[in-house]
C-alpha cells in the first residue's frame, strides 16, 4: 500500500531555505520561552507529597480543588486516576529546599483527608527535594548521552556530515517540545521525559531510512549530484513516512483523548514529536546535510589504483 508513486518527483529540497527560517524562528521562540517561563516541573523533579484516594462514587474535581484550598492547599493539583473514583492528589511546598519529617509528613496527610472525608487513603508518596535534583540531573544526561551515542553511530555507519544534520535535528525536536510546555505551562514529568526520549529515537529512525536510501542512490545514480540524489530518496521514502506517522500520530491521539489526565502530557510531547520528527528528518537533517557539502565521495569509496608495472 503506498500514499504516493514510488516515482514522484516532489522537490523537497526546494523549500530548504524557508524551512530553515521557520525552524530557526521556533527553535529561538521555544528557547525564549524556557528562558522567561522555564518548564512546570512535576513532582518527580521538585520534590512533594502524592496521595491516592478512592471514593465510593465518581469524584468531583472542582469540589475537592474548593475543598482542599479551603484547608490551606490552594495550589494542590488534583486529578483522575485510572477510574472516575480514584484520584491522584499532588501537593508541592511552597519552599522545596524544606525536607519535611515523618510527623510533618503525617500531618499533612490527616489534614487533606480531614478536609476529604468521603475518601479512602490508598497510597501515599513523598519525594523529597534532593531526590528530585538527581531525577533532573540523571535525566539531561540520559538526554546528552541518547545524542551523543546517535552522533556516534551515524558518523561511523555513515558520514560525519549525516552525524551532524542529525543531531541538529534531534536537538532542534525535544527544544520544540519543551518550548510547548513552557509557553503553556504544562507540567513536564518523568513521563513526559519518556515521551521526548521516544521521540529522539522514532525522528531518528525516519532520518535514517532517508540516508541509507541517499547512500543506495550514490551507487546507483552515478551522475546525479547531491541535491538530487536527496530529492528523489525523500520521495522514495515519501509514502512509508507517511503511513508510519499517521498510524503512530492516529494511536497516540486517542490515547491523549481516552487516557485520561495522567497521560496528556506524555500523548501530547509524542504528538508534538512525531509531526516535527517527520519534518526535521527532511528539513534539518536532509538540508543540513546538503549544506555541509555531501557529495558521493563521502559515501562510496574511492577504488586505489594498483600499480601491475613489475
């Protein structure tokens, strides 16, 4: 099944300068708006209390937000979780450099469901302050490492100038992605974390099925220059692209739409992700690559003359 002609001759490359603009003009608003708003953090990374409540029938949520602002948690966030009669209460210190004790802890707990006394305790988590600094510095390395392991790999599989266009490209990915949650201040867990790590890999998964297809096309199109041998290897690829994001893009919209609360961030960061992963691949990577002055000599070696004089 294919969407398009395996023949087609769409010239991508063409727009490789207005693309450019447009990606660079996100990428510096997304990088703004981290630097004026920074990102939502969630309770993995700053550290609270989370207590897990069951009601004998579905929740209201409004009424025990008005409930628990009533009794000194105005900033409390409260959700569904699994069921319309479980829900995941999240309550952050407004000072979280403060390690609160077991006695604090307790009171805290007995406060919320005095003040929720239709619900069931069924669990309670706290995470202290330190704990979420180490969550935050051992997830940026795994992002670090996730690049550099990639760069690494396409350099040796490939050329270093596909390395480079496509780590712009996955660094271009998640900043937009985070540029999102900072400008509308959505929370950025550790879900979402695993939502952008995803990302990082299914944009270079796209990136290089076009550059094993660009480096089959140098072999074969002996005459072809650079530009054109990606053009017509985009349009190669043009129709498994498609068929690949849009099944993806269908399954993570409903679970954005059916998964309730707990996942939106994760489905959102994954929307976001498969719809600018398909565009960077071309339009960062690919032009990128192009920019850097691929040429066939990059990609096929060049035979050594042998000397047969005795």
């Amino acid at each position: 099944m294919e969407f398009f002609k395996h023949n087609t001759q769409i010239n991508f490359m063409a727009q490789r300068k207005w693309a450019a603009m447009v990606s660079l003009i996100l990428f510096l608003f997304s990088v703004g708006a981290l630097l004026v708003h920074g990102l939502n953090w969630g309770l993995d990374f700053t550290g609270g209390t989370q207590i897990q409540l069951a009601y004998p029938q579905a929740a209201d949520l409004g009424d025990i937000r008005e409930k628990l602002a009533a009794a000194g948690f105005p900033e409390a966030v409260v959700i569904s979780y699994g069921t319309s009669k479980d829900v995941l209460v999240t309550l952050v210190p407004e000072d979280k450099s403060v390690v609160l004790d077991n006695a604090a802890q307790e009171k805290m707990v007995k406060t919320v469901t005095g003040a929720l006394q239709d619900a069931k305790v069924v669990q309670v988590n706290y995470i202290g302050p330190q704990v979420g600094k180490e969550m935050a510095g051992k997830s940026l390395m795994a992002i670090c490492f996730a690049l550099l392991g990639t760069m690494v790999y396409i350099a040796f599989r490939f050329d270093m100038r596909f390395a480079i266009g496509s780590t712009v490209a996955l660094i271009h990915d998640p900043v937009l992605i985070l540029g999102v949650f900072s400008y509308f201040n959505i929370e950025f867990n550790l879900i979402a974390l695993a939502a952008v790590l995803t990302v990082i890999g299914y944009s270079l998964n796209d990136t290089i099925v076009i550059f094993d297809r660009v480096r089959e096309n140098f072999r074969k199109m002996r005459k072809a220059e650079a530009l054109e041998v990606m053009n017509i290897s985009i349009n190669q690829t043009l129709s498994r692209t498609i068929m690949t994001s849009a099944v993806t893009l269908t399954v993570v919209l409903c679970l954005f739409l059916l998964g309730g609360s707990l996942l939106h961030g994760f489905s959102l960061a994954l929307m976001i992700g498969i719809l600018v992963g398909t565009y960077s691949s071309i339009y960062v990577a690919g032009s990128l690559t192009i920019a850097l002055g691929l040429s066939r000599q990059h990609l096929i070696p060049q035979l050594k003359e042998v000397d047969s004089r005795p």
